[in-house]
C-alpha cells in the first residue's frame, strides 16, 4: 500500500537498537526502550503560511533522523510499524 503524509508531516521506520549491551549483556525485548532514532520513509509537500504560500520541508526520504521518545503515531502499513510525526517533533538529522 502506498503511503503519502500530508502537510508538514513525515512518514518515519524506527532503526532498531542493539540486542546486546557493549559489556556482552543481552537486553530481553520486555526491557528495551523503543529507539528514539529513524529513517525517513515519505515526506508531506509541507506547510503553508496564512498567505497560503507553501514552506518546504527541510528533511526529505532517506534521512536518518532523531526524534522524541512519545513523538508521532504509531501506524502499521503492510505488517509493518511505521510513525507518522509532525515535522516540528523531529530533532535533527544524523549524517
């Protein structure tokens, strides 16, 4: 199914973390904290200000982005847990 967010909003897969800790440790999945980092999967065409002029979003599909820990919904498209958030809720991109 395709997906395309509307707005200022993106369309975010969690990259997911470590199984094991840098000492060897294995983290059981009940104990492990969702990733707070992702990859962009779709963007939105972006806002628009009153005068309806349209604002471009700054990130585009493929980057890989950190975001809040309770940022976006959480959304399952094809079996799949995806989020969709606001572009405003993602805190930076990771080169």
């Amino acid at each position: 199914m395709a997906f395309t967010p509307l707005h200022d909003r993106v369309l975010v897969r969690r990259v997911e973390s470590d199984d094991t800790t840098k000492g060897g440790l294995i983290i059981p999945e009940s104990a492990k904290e969702k990733p707070a980092e992702g990859e962009i999967i779709s963007v939105g065409e972006g806002a628009r200000k009153d005068s309806g002029e349209l604002i471009a979003p700054s990130v585009k599909a493929g980057d890989k982005i950190l975001f809040g820990k309770w940022s976006g919904t959480e959304i399952t498209l094809d079996g799949e847990e995806l989020l969709i958030m606001k572009e405003s809720d993602i805190l930076g991109t990771i080169s």
